[in-house]
C-alpha cells in the first residue's frame, strides 16, 4: 500500500463525510437560504476532495487534469448559481424576511419601484 493510496482514501472519506452532513443539514433546516448555504458550501468543497482523492488513487494524467478542470468550472459556477438561487428565492417569497439582518436586495428593489413612479430612471 503507498502513501498516496492511504491519502487519497483519507481524502475521499473526507469529501463523502462532508456530502453526508450537507445532506442532513438539508433536511434539518427549514429556511431556504440556510439550506442554500448548507448545500452550496460543504458540497464544493467535498467536490475538491473526492476528485482530488480519485486523482491520487488513479494517478493518470488525463484523469487528473479533467478533475482539475470539474474543479475549476465548480468554482466559477457555485458562487453565480447560489446567488441566482438566493434572488429567486427571495423574489417568490420562499425565504425568511424576519431572519435577514441587512436586507440590501429589498431596499433596492424599493428604490427601483419608487423610480418607476416618478418616471426618472
């Protein structure tokens, strides 16, 4: 058994962990945002882990590097998706407005409908 093999075993039971907990968070929390957050977080992360341990236990070139890429697309795309995810959310109504602490998309969107009022945008 090499190092690398103990590694990337330690690696993916890692990643799986973190899935796992992702997973009941989902089902634990009510509010749509939390459950964003617990999904989007710990997911790209477990995401790194699992392919980084793949790599390491199949130790091929081509593998690795089209690992790499999942990698990079997951990092660029997260962020843009869990932000649409949150204004969608919180445009139909499917969120706690009580729970926010700064509600700068409300104040916004208020200040839009106001300007369309006036007729000065």
């Amino acid at each position: 058994m090499n190092v690398l093999d103990v590694i990337g075993a330690v690696f993916l039971f890692s990643g799986c962990t973190l899935t796992l907990i992702a997973a009941i968070g989902i089902f634990r929390y009510e509010d749509l945002i939390v459950k964003q957050h617990v999904a989007t977080k710990p997911q790209v992360v477990a995401l790194i882990l699992n392919l980084t341990g793949t790599a390491l236990l199949v130790r091929d070139a081509s593998m690795t590097w089209t690992m790499l890429l999942v990698i990079a697309f997951m990092l660029i795309t997260s962020p843009i998706s869990a932000h649409m995810l949150s204004r969608a959310g919180y445009r139909t109504g499917r969120i706690n407005y009580d729970a926010l602490v700064e509600d700068d998309l409300g104040e916004d969107l208020q200040a839009g409908e106001f300007s369309d009022e006036s007729g000065s945008r």
